[in-house]
C-alpha cells in the first residue's frame, strides 16, 4: 500500500481537515489546524506531504521521527500541528487497514468511557449561573468556563471581585458534585492570578487552567504553594520536551496537550505516558473537530491518568457549524450522563460526511483571534 494523494478542506467554523488516500482505496483523515493560523497550517501540511507520497503509511513512528527530525528547525505551534494532523491520518488508515480501532493497536483500552465537559459562558463570561443550570440538565457533570475578561499586570480587586461573583453563581447553581474548570486563559498575569486563585478557593474548582502564560510556567511554583486548587496547563505546549521540565517541576497536576497541535496520537500518548509516571492526570485540550476528537478519544482508552475530555459541542465558537455536522452517525458522540463511549469502529472510528465537508470547504473561514486592548491602548492577552 502506498500513500497516493492528500486534499485539504479549511471549513468553518475554524476547522481545516487533511484527507489522506492509498493505493488500495483506504483513506485517513486528521484535523491539522492551530486556530487563527489554518493557512499557515495548510503550507506547512504541503511541505511534510511531499516526502510521504508514494511511501507505504505503515511506519507511522518513522514517518513521524522523519516529519520531525529532519527539519532543522523544529516544534513550534504551526510544524507540531501539521505533523498532528498528518499522524492522526495516517493512523486512521492502519486501523483500517487492520479493521481494528487505533486504540487496539495501542494496547487496548484501560476504560470503556471517559468523563467529557462542557463550555459555558463565552469569551467574556456572563449569565453563567442559567448556562451551568442548561449544561448540567443536558446530563453533564463537569463544565469549564473563562476566568476573566482581559486583566492588566496589575488590575483592581474589583475586577477580581466580579470573577469570583461569577464562578460563585455557577457552584451555586450546580452545587457540589459538579466539576468546575476555571480557565483564566493566559489573560492573568503572576501578580493578579495569586489574587485571584487564592480568591477562587472556596468554592472548589475542579481546576483552575493556564494560570500565568506556558512562557511563564516557573510561577506555578509560587501559585501551586499559594493555594491548593489543582493546576492545569499544556494546551500551548507542542512537545514531550516542553513538557519534560513541566513534570521535573512538579507544579502541574493536569496536563492538557491538544492531539492537534502537539505532534497527533504518536506524540501525545507519550506525552501522558510520561506525566503517569510523575503522578499527573491528563485532560486533552480539544475545542476542535470531530477528528481532532476522535483521536483524542482513542489516545484516552489506553492512557490510566486520562480523567476528562474536552470538546466542543455547542461551544461559542462554533457559529453557523458544530461537531457533529460533519459526521454520519452522530451517535458515536453520544454523551450518557456525563459520559461518552470510546468510539469502537476501525481507524479513529467515526466516517466523515465527506460530501459536506467539500460543500463547505466551498465556503471555508478566515477565523481569526479577537484583538483586545486595555483601556490604555496597550495589547491585552485573550
């Protein structure tokens, strides 16, 4: 078998697709993207496919190792996205091939079903208390919102206070058994996110997420001895190298690399792998596609510490398209009380609409990240 072409679908809402096509009819789909940057994703996916065409796409650990190691300048958000996509593909065909799910060929699944969450309150939270109450009668146990809106270095305990007033609304309304992320989204800088962490502690996160920047990742180490709320990051972390210092640290309690952007199923199941050893849960970053979710679905069968999935039905950037639009059966997303059944057909396990994927492709997107500024004119984090 032998890889013959590949074809490229930038869809909305902000989704970019790569179909992968063999010799023997057997095609692979990934979902290569890094939100706002999909045509730079898109040229990066061009330049690695050109050495994979003609080449049986079996070896997917060397291909992989070829993608990466051969590139003199390497990692970064746009080349670990563009080898994620490609490796999610190439999967796809293998469990085809064999006619077995990806996660038979990593060992079999550790679980049956993985807890998901949910989203609520937009980029700028408000109405959260009514959103929660919607999300929990939809049968979902844990949801996570945004923090903050934008935040100076420095910024008034007024701001905090409204934060807080919001996250309160939201356990009242859900009560205790429900789990809350509280994302503050690199958009909370050191000074501030001590203030506001230690002012979120009573009402008992499931965890607080990105509380200072990846680039500043050294202040966990002051956050996680301020409060004892479990920390999340890795969502903007691309490698098992980036992360490698994470774990020595030891001031991250969940990892959330996203099987899109850090390097697809090859590298992200060592990447939980590694964070196993150290006594870290994992919780995949996906508020993509359903193929982004898939592969994140069967990275989580096989992976012990994997505790909760992200994904992004209903999520606020899916305007005009959802996860399941894309999809023949939409029942292998089926939530079931919180939960959601590791999908078991061949490959990733879901068959993509592919008639309307080409309709909308059609119509494509220029999705790109908000632009916010604070009241002084200075860039804000979003």
């Amino acid at each position: 078998m032998k890889i013959t072409s590949y074809e490229l679908f930038q869809v909305p809402p902000r989704w970019l697709f790569l179909k992968i096509n063999t010799s023997e009819g057997i095609t692979g789909w990934g979902e290569p993207v890094v939100e706002g940057r999909a045509a730079t994703v898109k040229a990066a996916v061009d330049e690695l496919m050109a050495y994979l065409i003609g080449k049986d796409p079996m070896p997917i650990e060397d291909h992989w190792n070829v993608m990466y190691r051969t590139g003199f300048y390497r990692g970064g958000p746009v080349l670990m996205s563009a080898i994620a996509g490609i490796d999610q593909a190439l999967w796809d065909i293998k469990g085809k091939y064999y006619q077995a799910p990806v996660h038979q060929l990593l060992g079999g699944k550790a679980r049956e079903t993985i807890r998901v969450y949910s989203w609520i309150g937009g980029d700028r939270p408000a109405d959260v208390g009514q959103a929660a109450r919607e999300i929990v009668a939809q049968g979902f146990t844990a949801l996570k919102m945004n923090a903050t809106e934008e935040l100076q270095y420095v910024d008034s305990y007024a701001r905090v206070d409204q934060a807080v007033a919001r996250i309160a609304a939201v356990r009242e309304a859900v009560g205790r058994e429900v789990g809350i992320g509280i994302d503050f989204h690199g958009r909370v800088h050191k000074p501030m996110a001590k203030v506001l962490a230690k002012a979120l502690e009573p009402y008992d996160p499931m965890f607080i997420e990105e509380p200072v920047l990846p680039e500043n990742n050294e202040a966990l180490r002051e956050i996680a001895n301020h409060v004892a709320i479990p920390i999340a990051t890795g969502e903007r972390m691309f490698s098992r190298w980036q992360f490698k210092n994470l774990f020595i640290d030891g001031y991250a309690d969940i990892i959330q690399p996203d099987l899109s952007h850090a390097g697809g199923i090859t590298e992200c199941k060592k990447i939980i792998s590694m964070a196993e050893a150290f006594d870290v849960a994992a919780a995949p970053h996906c508020p993509l596609g359903p193929i982004a979710l898939a592969a994140c679905l069967q990275v989580d069968a096989t992976c012990h510490n994997a505790f909760i999935q992200e994904q992004s039905l209903g999520i606020h950037y899916n305007q005009g398209s959802d996860l399941l639009d894309y999809i023949t059966d939409r029942s292998v997303f089926s939530y079931d009380k919180g939960y959601v059944k590791i999908p078991e057909g061949p490959g990733l396990g879901i068959d993509i609409n592919e008639d309307h994927v080409r309709k909308m492709a059609e119509h494509g997107h220029d999705w790109h990240n908000p632009l916010w500024r604070h009241e002084d004119g200075s860039v804000a984090e979003w």
